[in-house]
C-alpha cells in the first residue's frame, strides 16, 4: 500500500504547538504516512535535529502583505513539487498560508488554530478582523480540527465555518512519558533541598503567558512559606525583563530560570503545585502534563482551561491577573495536605481518563484516512 505523504505547515517559535506536531510525527502510524515538514527558526532546527524532513519558510507572526505573500508563493511552489496527499496547518500565520496554498492547488487540507487568534486581549476591531479573515481562509480547508471543547463552541458562536466542517479532537498528552516517583536528583541538582516544595510553571516567557504574574505571586507566597522554591521552565522575549523583575524583588536565590529544556516531563516531576497564569489559552496542554503526574494547578479560568481542569477538584482557578487568588489557592494546597492529597488523586485520575494521546492519534488518523 502506497503511503500517504501528510505536510505539516506551521509557523511560530518552540511551546505548546510543536510538542503537538511533535507527538503526532512521533506516533502516527508510519506504515500509512510519510512525513515533511514547512517551517522556519527554532521550530526548524529543532525538527532538523530530530532527523525529520523539513523545508524552510520564513513566516512573520504579524500581517505583512508582501512577507507573507513571498511566504505564500513558496509553500505554493513546495506543494506543486512534492504534490503530498493531505496538508495539515497550525496556528493562525501558518493555517493562512497553509490553507490558502492548500486550496488553490485542490489538495485535501486540514487547519488547527491551537487558539482562535480573535480571543486574545486586542481591540474589538482587530478582533473583528480575525473573525473575517477565519471565515474568508476557511472556505479553503476541508476540515477544522479543534482541540478542546472551547476552540469548537468559539467557532460555532462566531460561525467560523459550517459544523459539518469542524471536529472535535481533545487534545491529549504521552502518559507514559509522565512519573512523579523520580525527581530527587534532578531536584537536587537545581539546588533545591529536599525537604523544599516546588511550584513550576512551564510556558514560553511572552506577554500572553503572563510570567510577571508568576514572579509577583512568589513573592507574595514565599513570605509566608519560605520553604519552597518556585521554577519557570521556558524561554522567550520577556525572559529579560523577567530576570530583572526577579531581581528588583530580591529573589534571585527563590526563583530558578531553566530556558528550554528537551525534557520538560523530568522537570514536571519535581513540582509540587503547578501553575499557569496565562491571559488565554486554547487548551493548556501543559497542565494535562502536570495532572498526569497528579500535580494539582493553579491556572487562569480562560478559554480552554476549564476544559482541562475540574475547578476545585484538580486543582483552582482564578482570574489571570489576579495574583492574591493565585497566592491564596498555592497556599491552601502546601498548607493542606489533605486537600493537596483529594486534588492529587483527582488530576492524575481525570487526566489520565480524558488526555491519552492514544486516542488523539486513533482519531486523527480516522479523519486522515476519511478523505481518501
């Protein structure tokens, strides 16, 4: 049986959507499909590194018509090359161009958001346009895969495209991949005691993940439990202005800055509470990490989070910028250790019942084989 050649076309640096595309290159069944890759920086080498066939595409996270029509014409020239047999494309810059080549040539293409671009904190009138240009970009794809039950009902509200075209598929998480039973030596290397607790957050350090939030929320919480430590595990453009907020705070021997790592399940193992105080998010996958390793959260209340977490029972969830509900909540669960054991039990129980990647791969590759 002939291979089906699968293109993923995304744009954007490391985070959440590559550890997606990642996994699915990863564990999608490789007798059925071969793979390749358009994408361009960090996203780039790191797939390069991993032995997978990339082509390289410069893309510009912000509108810019001739950049992204010179991004356009050479993903149209890849696919009129290698002809592959579906197209996938990620994230709003990506899925425009993806789309767009995509549609114009007739190839059967699929789009995932990863969060709708018009639920972030802009203006009603940029918000506007997002909307106009989901619906007009839309009319190319074949089908619209959305993570988490927020992405759909966002696009059903807004009436993105028709229903028939959207599908559902929860986003998922590597279970085997996650244990919380083997974190000391990694722990200790870090300098932290044993006998410390940790709260960890794991994003990229950019405005829409909110580290300031975090850093002010340590500071608060170490007052009244200095006897734990907290850990950012990311990098990004607000890693600068984050260290110096560290340091304005005098917590430069409270809070351990780890860049990226390559493997962020070991240092999920660590933590004690996670947390995430991001302004929007479309699913959050990383806090089905941390709940797979029965960690409680403390997390933003937006968009797809709530889907993840069971308020009050895996954990809390407050307001984004509310930094004394994120101090009261990381209190209450190093505090009450009977609290803290119920939340435990409930995360790993819940996470491991909704978030199997298993699954995720099960039904992509159901919708894959649908076109043919």
């Amino acid at each position: 049986m002939k291979k089906k050649h699968l293109l993923f076309i995304l744009q954007g640096g490391k985070g959440g959507t590559l550890e997606y595309i990642k996994a699915l290159l990863e564990h999608l069944n490789k007798d059925k499909y071969q793979f390749s890759v358009i994408c361009h920086g960090e996203v780039y080498e790191e797939l390069r590194r991993l032995g997978y066939n990339t082509h390289y595409v410069e893309m510009e996270r912000e509108i810019t018509i001739i950049k992204d029509s010179i991004s356009l014409v050479k993903v149209m020239f890849y696919l009129i090359k290698n002809r592959p047999d579906i197209v996938y494309s990620h994230s709003s810059k990506g899925g425009v161009i993806g789309r767009l080549a995509a549609g114009i040539l007739k190839i059967p293409n699929f789009y995932n958001p990863h969060g709708w671009s018009f639920i972030m904190d802009v203006g009603s009138g940029k918000k506007m346009f997002f909307i106009w240009v989901e619906k007009l970009i839309s009319l190319f794809v074949d089908k619209i895969i959305l993570v988490s039950g927020a992405e759909y009902n966002d696009a059903v509200a807004k009436h993105i495209a028709k229903k028939d075209k959207l599908i559902l598929i929860t986003n998922g998480v590597d279970l085997a991949k996650f244990d919380k039973s083997n974190g000391g030596e990694l722990k200790r290397s870090l300098g932290i005691a044993d006998h410390h607790k940790v709260v960890g957050m794991i994003s990229r350090l950019v405005d829409l993940k909110s580290p300031q939030t975090f850093i002010k929320t340590a500071k608060i919480v170490l007052a009244s439990y200095p006897e734990c430590r907290f850990i950012l595990i990311g990098d990004g453009e607000l890693k600068d202005e984050a260290e110096k907020l560290v340091q304005d705070l005098s917590l430069e021997q409270k809070i351990i800055f780890t860049g990226w790592v390559d493997a962020p399940e070991k240092y999920i193992s660590i933590i004690d509470v996670g947390v995430l105080t991001s302004k929007w998010e479309g699913f959050g996958l990383v806090l089905a990490e941390m709940m797979a390793c029965g960690i409680p959260v403390v997390a933003s209340e937006v968009h797809g989070i709530p889907f993840v977490v069971s308020k009050n029972m895996d954990g809390f969830l407050c307001k984004p910028d509310d930094v004394e509900a994120f101090v009261c909540y990381i209190l209450r669960l190093l505090n009450d250790n009977e609290l803290y054991k119920n939340m435990s039990e409930s995360a790993y129980k819940n996470a491991r019942e909704k978030f199997d990647l298993r699954r995720v791969i099960q039904q992509h590759e159901e919708v894959f084989d649908s076109l043919s």
